[in-house]
C-alpha cells in the first residue's frame, strides 16, 4: 500500500505546472516535528505552535531553525491547535479548532497580544468559542464530515475558517465560514465553498495567510499552494486563483507571508522526511485565471442574489450541448434538481423557485460537458 501511495504522490506531481522559486531554507528541531501554524515576524523571526500532543506553547524560531525563545499560554490547553493569524492591531489568534473526526463540540480561537510584545514567558488568552450551525450530529455521517478545520485568516474585522473535507465518498472542497473576531460565543456562517480536487484526501487545505497588503489569499496543501488575488471583499474564491507546485509532497500545515512577494511555509515530521522551514517567491509567478467557466459556456448570471421565492440563471452557449442544473444545500444535498437538456446556440435563461425552501446559504451547480460550474446563492426573506 505505501509503494502505491508513493506512485501516486509521483503522479501527482505532473498535474501542476506552474513557473515558481522555491527553496527549501532550514531543518526544524524535533520540539516542532508537528507544527501546524505560522506567524512571520520578520525575514529572520517566524513564530510557530505545533497541534496536539504540545503544551498551549508557542516557539520563535529564526531562519536556521534554532528555537529563540517560548511563550505559555497560561489559561488554555492545546486539544488541537492548527493555525495562527492576525489582525491589524498586532492582536494574534490560534486556532484549537482541530476536528479530524468531526466530533468536537469545544471549538475555540485564543486571542493575545503579538508574542513579540509579551515580556516573559507566559501570556493569558481570551477565548472565542464557536460552532457550525449546519452540524447536528457529533460526529455526523461520513458523507457530511465538513468541519474539521486547519486554516484560519483574519479579514476586516472577521476571522474567516477553510474547512478540511473529510467526506466519505470524498467531495474534495473547502467550505468557508466567517465569524467575528471578537469573544464570546458565535454561530459561523457558510460563505462560500472552493473545491480543491475530488481525487484524494491530499489535496485538502491545512493552512491559511493573507498578505500584509490584504489583497492576497494563500491555502496550503500537502503540495502545493492555491493563491488568491484580485476579490472583492470577502469574495476570495471569486477572485484569480493560481495553483502553484511546492516541488514535494509531505505533511505541511503552517505557512504565512513574509511580505507581499514571498510565503514561508512548513512541513511535520513523517516517513517522507524531517520538518523543514521552506520559502515560496511569488514575484517570478504568472497571474492565473478566474474560475473557469466549462467550454462553450459564458456570461454566467443569477439574479436576484439573494432571494425570496425565485431566481434566474441565465447563460450563454456558443455550440449547442447538454446543461443541467442543480441547487445544494449547505450540507451539500441536493434540494432542486433540473434534467439535463439539450440546448441550442445563444442566451438561455432557467427559472428557479425557492419558496418552499429555508432562508440560507446554497450553491447553484452547473453541469455541462462533464465539468461543473458553482454560483453562491443566498435565500432571505
């Protein structure tokens, strides 16, 4: 089984091909072989966590990877710690949200000061607690294994969460939640999904960084890096989105920017290898393309958005094929389902009702020539 897997991890490595400058900068000490968050201090000072199995412990590490100084998180445990962030106060969360088995019902994020301004060793946190509101079982059907959780980015006054997809048969996306950035008790609301790849588990996202500028999404995977630019808002999967290959494939969680032209990023210890601290420069990058649209397919639009009762599709075909359309729920379940027909060249437009379906947040999913498009529909009355 492990020959396979490393065939596959082989093969893998020819589905992206993308211009990049990547290196590999230090080994880190056996106190970070699992790793899982990033804060970058500056080119020489990157704070690390590792997830479960540490201390509520943070580690300042410079760029050969010898540990400088620690910090304690007095107050917490580390049940699962699996990312860092910041806001634009210099305020740091970490995220204990962690949840392989989709069971947790304990998530929290710890808010402290910038480690770089704590003066000893120990810090007290204040707690975020949070849930999903779509989850009602604990854990809940395979097929519905949405919320672990590894990635987490601060953004205008909001922490938005990347989900890690443990679907069983596996749906390859990462769902996008956000709440406020603030203590106290929040329901997180579904924004948006992106899928990653269906084939396997290893292209999942296990870790998050936005840029200094905040006009730059980065998700990490085991892989490879999916960079996000030119959103509006929130918005980040409706922006310009590059794939780019890390030139290896291991166990990396933890990545954040260094400025706005280069990430660093890290990896655990495992059967492929020791930890190590790596740089991605994005200045030699080609811009990507925004979500492509299936061939002959264009001028996707659906109005109103949101919606009450019905909303419209309308698209454009340059050859004639077969469409079907399809609404999901958050959970991903299909609520309206129209067959697949044979359309003719030109504007075509579908009517779809809504009235007897929940206010919320739903995905309309577009097939066509076996590729599939997705538009975030939101119903409020």
């Amino acid at each position: 089984m492990r020959i396979l897997y490393i065939i596959f991890i082989l093969f893998t490595f020819q589905l992206i091909a993308c211009s990049q400058t990547v290196r590999m900068i230090s080994t880190l000490p056996n106190s970070l072989a699992e790793n899982s968050g990033m804060l970058v201090s500056n080119e020489n000072a990157i704070w690390l966590h590792n997830d479960s199995g540490d201390s509520a412990k943070l580690y300042l590490i410079d760029t050969f990877g010898t540990v400088q100084r620690t910090i304690l998180v007095q107050n917490v445990s580390n049940i699962d710690w699996e990312d860092i962030t910041y806001d634009n106060q210099g305020r740091v969360y970490i995220g204990d949200f962690g949840n392989n088995n989709n069971s947790r019902q304990d998530l929290k994020v710890y808010r402290i000061p910038h480690p770089d301004s704590i003066i000893g060793h120990t810090v007290v946190a204040e707690i975020i607690e949070y849930y999903y509101p779509e989850q009602t079982a604990f854990p809940p059907a395979n097929s519905e294994k949405k919320y672990d959780t590894e990635a987490v980015v601060y953004f205008q006054d909001s922490l938005y969460f990347f989900t890690k997809d443990r679907t069983s048969p596996h749906q390859g996306y990462t769902w996008l939640y956000q709440i406020p950035a603030d203590t106290g008790s929040h329901a997180a609301v579904l924004l948006d999904s992106f899928q990653t790849n269906q084939i396997s588990y290893i292209f999942e996202v296990t870790g998050a960084a936005m840029s200094p500028n905040q006009e730059q999404l980065a998700l990490l995977g085991a892989n490879r890096i999916w960079w996000f630019t030119d959103f509006s808002g929130n918005r980040f999967f409706d922006g310009t989105v590059q794939t780019i290959s890390l030139n290896s494939t291991s166990q990396k969680e933890a990545l954040d920017f260094v400025d706005n032209q280069r990430l660093y990023f890290s990896n655990e210890s495992s059967i492929l290898g020791a930890a190590q601290l790596g740089e991605l420069n994005l200045t030699s990058l080609v811009t990507g393309t925004k979500q492509q649209l299936p061939p002959a397919l264009s001028h996707v639009v659906v109005y109103p958005n949101p919606t009450d009762t019905q909303f419209n599709v309308e698209f454009e075909l340059q050859v004639p094929q077969k469409v079907a359309c399809q609404l999901l729920d958050a959970k991903g379940g299909i609520v309206r389902r129209f067959a697949s027909q044979l359309l003719s060249v030109g504007k075509q437009s579908i009517a779809i009702e809504t009235d007897q379906l929940l206010n919320g947040v739903y995905f309309l999913r577009i097939k066509c020539e076996q590729q599939h498009y997705y538009k975030r529909v939101v119903i409020a009355r």
